[in-house]
C-alpha cells in the first residue's frame, strides 16, 4: 500500500519515467524507505552479489550475504486463492497490512478445505477403495473356482505340461500317451521283460 502511495505522491508531483524503489535503512530490524529512480538507470540492468560476499574459494557465501538475503527470504506466506485473486495480496491492499500478519478469511488457504468438499473427498476414496477391493476380490474368486477343477500354471506329471487342464482332460492326455507307451523291465539275470 504504501508503495502505491508513494507512486501517487510521485506523479503528483509531476515527476515522470520513473519507479518506486525500496531502499534498505536497516537489516536489524528490517526497515526500508520508499524512493524513486528514473528507469533509465533501472531497466536492462542487474545489479551483482559483490565479490566480497563470496569465499576466497569462490564456493562459498559470507555471513555478510546472508545478513542481507535472510529478510528477503525468512518467513512463509499462506498462498490461497479466493473468487480467482491471490488472497494474500488482497489481504495486503485492501486492509493496508504491511508486515505479513493478516488473517485469511474462513475456509481459504492452502491448508484449509471447506467441509462440504472434505465429505466429497472422503466419499471419493472410501468409494476407489471399495471398487479396488471389489475388483481384486473378484479376480481372487475367479482363480479360486476355476483352479478348484483345473491344474495350477506349471503343473507337470513324469515332465508332460497338463497346466489348465481338468483332471478328465489330463486323464484323456495321459491314456494318449500311455498307448504308445512300452515298458521294459530287465532282471538282474538279463532277461528282458515287455508290458
């Protein structure tokens, strides 16, 4: 807000082409000054961390950079939206807050879910749940009945596959092979025996 005061008083003033500034009075505590500066001497320009803010190593940052980044960086903002504005802002403007303390309304906030949307979002996972379990339980029973008459995958009788297969089909398998079948037992006399 005061910002935008000192913006008005400036073009009241008659003075032209240029912006508010901050200039910092203090670090502790943080205190800063509204001001003014022609844009010429602002635009397309960047201002650089001074080299001796930075370790002899170059990979490293004094105490004395800190001290001048942690004001601009220390605390959290509550970001939340409300009608499609960022309410920490109208926050700010409208009731001339400047130091961060304002309250959200009731029911706004990152953290804050209105009641009526907190019971849809338990109906909604209580109902995946239900759907997820049903259908793992379905899947559970399928397996179940169909291998209560059926071979288990990587079911082999004397290395022949009968996976899938009923016992009636294994059977049908089985005497199929079985005619082709023939034994031969050998004593220990050498005779040789055929079934």
């Amino acid at each position: 807000m005061l910002r935008v005061k000192k913006g008005v008083t400036i073009a009241a003033e008659g003075v032209t082409a240029s912006m508010v500034c901050l200039k910092r009075i203090s670090n502790n505590p943080y205190q800063v000054e509204y001001t003014y500066s022609a844009i010429k001497d602002i635009a397309n320009e960047a201002k650089s961390v001074p080299r001796d803010w930075i370790n002899d190593a170059g990979n490293d940052v004094k105490p004395e950079l800190i001290e001048y980044l942690k004001p601009l960086i220390q605390g959290e903002t509550a970001v939340a939206y409300k009608n499609g504005l960022l309410t920490i802002w109208m926050c700010h403007i409208f009731t001339n807050v400047t130091d961060f303390s304002c309250r959200l309304p009731p029911g706004v906030g990152s953290n804050s879910i209105s009641p009526r949307r907190s019971i849809y979002m338990k109906k909604k996972v209580l109902i995946t749940c239900a759907v997820v379990l049903g259908v793992l339980l379905a899947v559970y029973l399928g397996f179940a009945f169909y291998f209560s008459s059926h071979y288990l995958f990587n079911t082999k009788i004397n290395s022949v596959k009968y996976a899938g297969k009923t016992a009636k089909e294994a059977l049908e398998k089985n005497t199929a092979l079985s005619r082709d079948y023939l034994l031969t037992i050998t004593d220990r006399k050498g005779n040789s025996f055929f079934t």
